[in-house]
C-alpha cells in the first residue's frame, strides 16, 4: 500500500561513516495514522533506481536527477534545491502511479523502511529513529506527529508511576521497580523527543513556513510538555523504592510523595475544603470507585485529545483549501486588471478612430 503522502521538505549534511560530507535527504511519509521520517543520500537514490529497473524490468515513470561531477550539494544551495524537488518528483511519480509495479517491489519497501506486509504500522519509534525524528521536527505537519508522541510517553509515564504507587500499597517490591525503570525510561525518552520539537521549531522559524503565532502556539505546547516532564520527574525520583513505609524516614518519605503525587496528577487543586454542594453523581460515575472514576477521566481526556488532533487535521486541510482559494482569487483579480488595462487602450483608440471619422 503506498503511503499518502510523501516528500522531501529538509536536507541535512554529514560526514558519518565517510571522509568527506554529504548531503541526506528528509523523506518525510505520511500514512493515515502516524508519520515518520527517512534519510537517504544521492547513492541510495542511485542504487533504488537501479533495483527498481532489475525487478521490474522497466525504469520508473520518472527518471533520476542527473549527478553533477563538478558541483557538490554540499558547497550550493541552488543545487541542493533543484535536487531536492528532483528527488521528491522521483519518488512522488512512483508513489502516486497508478502501476504498482515498483512499488510492490522489495527494494522499494527497504529503502522506505517499510514493512512487507503493511505500512499502517510504521511509525516513529523513539528508540531506533530518534536521529530520523530530529529531521523530520524540521516538518510542520510531522512536528505535530512528533508532538502527539510525546504526549503518549507522558501519559504512559503517569501510568507507570500510578502502577508503581500501588504497588507499594500492596508491598509488591518487585512490581514497584519494574514500573519505576519503566517510567524513568519513558521520561528520557520524553526528554529527547522535548529537545527535537525544540530544535525543529528553531529550523521551521528560520524557513519561515509558520507564521509566528503559530510558532508561538507551538512553543508553549513545549513549554507545557517540558513542565510536566519535570514534574514527573521529580515525582518519580522522590516516592520511595521499597514497601518498609512503616519506619519513621519510610513515613515521612511517602507523605511528601503523596503530596507531589496530588499536586501533579491532580492538576495541582488546591487542597483543603471547597465551598459549595459537591458535584452530582452521573451514570457513569455511580458505581465506580475512585480507581474507575480515574481511569474513565483519563479516557475522557484521551478522547478529548484525540478529536482536538482530528480537528487540527480537518483545520489543517481548510487552511491549505483557503490557501488555494486566495491563489486563484489573485490571479483572477491580475487578469481582470490586464483586461480592465485592454479596455482602457481599446477605448482611447477608439476615441481617436472616432475623431477622425468626424474630421473626414
């Protein structure tokens, strides 16, 4: 199944694994649920091409960017642009080709990191693509995707943390470790992908493909992100590790971490009395405990985050419309002044012609 999307909107030099630079092109691949990010250089490119006519039998719809033997990429700007929309045309025509021919091919599947069976399983993966994500925040439409990934390592750090509490509660040692490695390992992995929004924010400002109060939204979705990591952070440093809450330093350990706990995962409420008649009990929160009634806002608020992401995207596709709409109301508007400018010449002539039909 061939991705919906598909493009290359950055490049990158390096010199990994080589003595003299290069440059690696972004391919960014948007499927309908997750986005993730590929980097080739002008070799790879060669070789896929030269496996997709051997598989096939026949080159690809559109042909490759010629190679330059005296110009570098990584000395012109010019020329990294021209091979980059070459490079984009390249795999776009093999991508949206109504002959599927290269792309059921192997070698197309490995050069996407595609799996063999489906692609709807791709995504990025914050251990193994870490490098890949850093070049895809430079993206504004896989920033957001990066962005939601984060989220969901939050809300599964918060899982953990939760799992770990009760597992003091019940004096399970060996669960209270397993799910506070498991926490401590999501939050680094939530610090990584923090620092990549960070520096993918810093690239979209300086290409200028966001206006600035969308940069501005968008920093203050890091800034939250990175307040909440710290929080957990230091509510995952500061519980105790062993189930021996009954000592005096166990004691007052576990209070302090109970008090970061409800300051946290509670939204930071203010404690004490509240004025006023508590809420009444609905349907759904009757026969629940207080475990259910936190499980089920927790799905609420992951419902809620779900249709937010699906409203950005219909929003997303609105702006893009709107976009085309002003396109098109602009050229309409040049070629109504170019035949306004045409009416105008045809009249003055015509006043003159008339002119001289009196005079004769």
């Amino acid at each position: 199944m061939a991705p919906t999307e598909i493009a290359i909107p950055s490049t990158s030099v390096s010199d990994e694994g080589s003595k003299k630079p290069y440059t690696l092109y972004n391919i960014t691949l948007r499927l309908p649920l997750r986005s993730f990010v590929v980097q080739k250089r002008y070799s790879d490119f060669d070789a896929l091409h030269q496996a997709l006519t051997q598989q096939v039998g026949a080159p690809p719809p559109e042909p490759l960017p010629a190679k330059h033997w005296l110009k570098s990429t990584v000395n012109s700007v010019e020329l990294t642009r021209d091979r980059q929309a070459g490079l984009e045309k390249y795999l776009r025509a093999i991508a949206e080709s109504p002959d599927r021919r290269w792309r059921d091919t192997s070698a197309w599947r490995a050069f996407l990191n595609l799996p063999s069976s489906s692609t709807t399983n791709s995504a990025i993966s914050a251990g193994g693509m870490i490098k890949s994500a850093v070049a895809g925040a430079a993206d504004p439409g896989t920033w957001l995707d990066i962005h939601r990934d984060l989220k969901q390592n939050l809300h599964e750090a918060r899982q953990c943390l939760s799992r770990r509490d009760a597992a003091v509660d019940n004096g399970n040692s060996t669960a209270a470790a397993e799910a506070g490695a498991a926490a401590k390992r999501v939050l680094v992995r939530s610090g990584t992908l923090i620092a990549t929004l960070a520096d993918g924010l810093r690239k979209i400002q300086e290409s200028k493909r966001l206006g600035e109060g969308e940069l501005r939204r968008r920093r203050d979705l890091v800034s939250q992100a990175r307040m909440e990591r710290e929080g957990l952070d230091k509510l995952s440093n500061s519980m105790p590790n062993s189930t021996s809450a009954s000592g005096r330093g166990g004691l007052s350990q576990g209070q302090a971490s109970a008090t970061d706990k409800a300051g946290l995962l509670k939204g930071g409420r203010p404690a004490g009395r509240v004025l006023g008649a508590p809420l009444p009990e609905t349907d759904k929160t009757r026969e629940l405990g207080n475990e259910g009634v936190l499980q089920l806002q927790k799905e609420e608020m992951q419902n809620q985050d779900l249709a937010v992401e699906q409203l950005t995207a219909v929003i997303r596709r609105q702006r893009e419309m709107g976009e085309r709409i002003h396109e098109e109301v602009e050229d309409q508007i040049r070629l109504l002044d170019e035949l306004d400018q045409d009416t105008d010449r045809t009249g003055a002539k015509l006043k003159v012609a008339n002119s001289r039909i009196k005079k004769m």
